[in-house]
C-alpha cells in the first residue's frame, strides 16, 4: 500500500490555494455586478411606477419628504418593497417641481465605485451632475420631474 508523502501533499495544498487567490476575486466582482446591475434595474423600474402612477391618477402618490415608498408604488412594483439591494432602504420625497427617488444606503462601506456603475447605467456618468446623483457617503438621489 502506498501513502502520499509530506512533500506531495504540500504541492497539492500549494496548487488549490493559488487557484483559490485567482478565483475568488472573480467571484466577487461578479457578485458587486450582479448587485450593481440590480440597483441600476430596480431604480430605473421605482421611477417608471411613478410616472405610470401620474399618468393613470393624475399626479405623483401624496408623501411626506423622506418617507418609505409609497404602498400605491412598491405593491404595483413588488409586494412590500422597500430595501435596496444593497441593504439600505429606498425613501421617497415630493417637493416644489421634483421628486427624488432616496437610496439611504448602511454605514461603514465605501460605495463609490459601485454607484458610479449604477450612475453610468442609468445616467451621465457622473455622481456629482445628473438626475443620479451622491448627496452623502450613503445617500443617493434619483431625481425626476414632476
């Protein structure tokens, strides 16, 4: 009977750690574009339910400034919406000739570079100009006309 020496284990433990280094932060971009691409899909889709709420009564849903979404939108949306995908929670506020669409995103995380992929997918581009914009470290704005 043979057994697998010190050394060949060594090298067998060596190759699947090299291959985890390489593949785990693919796997992580992956998932940061999955929920990138879901932020940009469901804002873009919280914004539609407004307009389509204006055009079928009239106006925008009656709010006061930085409450939930409106349950007149998130059930036409989806039963009960409220987070983001990125675990904050979407507010919404009616003042003077516009509406912002609120993502209140959680402390401690750097989210630049993910809400400029979002601003590039549904705006300019740019988290300083635009309908989309970075009000905070974890406030955006989609901003859209009455």
């Amino acid at each position: 009977m043979k057994a697998f020496t010190l050394i060949e284990l060594v090298i067998v433990v060596v190759i699947l750690g090299i291959i985890g280094a390489i593949a785990l932060p693919r796997l992580s971009r992956g998932a940061e574009a999955a929920t990138c691409h879901s932020f940009a899909i469901e804002s873009s889709r919280l914004v539609e339910c407004f307009y389509e709420h204006k055009v079928l009564n009239g106006d925008y849903p009656s709010q006061a400034a930085g409450q939930s979404i409106p349950t007149e939108i998130s059930d036409r949306f989806l039963s009960g919406l409220n987070d983001t995908p990125m675990g904050g929670v979407w507010k919404y506020k009616a003042t003077g000739g516009s509406t912002e669409l609120i993502a209140q995103l959680p402390g401690g995380k750097n989210y630049d570079a993910t809400m400029l992929e979002v601003d590039r997918k549904i705006d300019d581009g740019n988290l300083s100009t635009g309908a989309f914009t970075k009000q905070s470290s974890t406030k955006y704005t989609y901003t859209f006309s009455q």
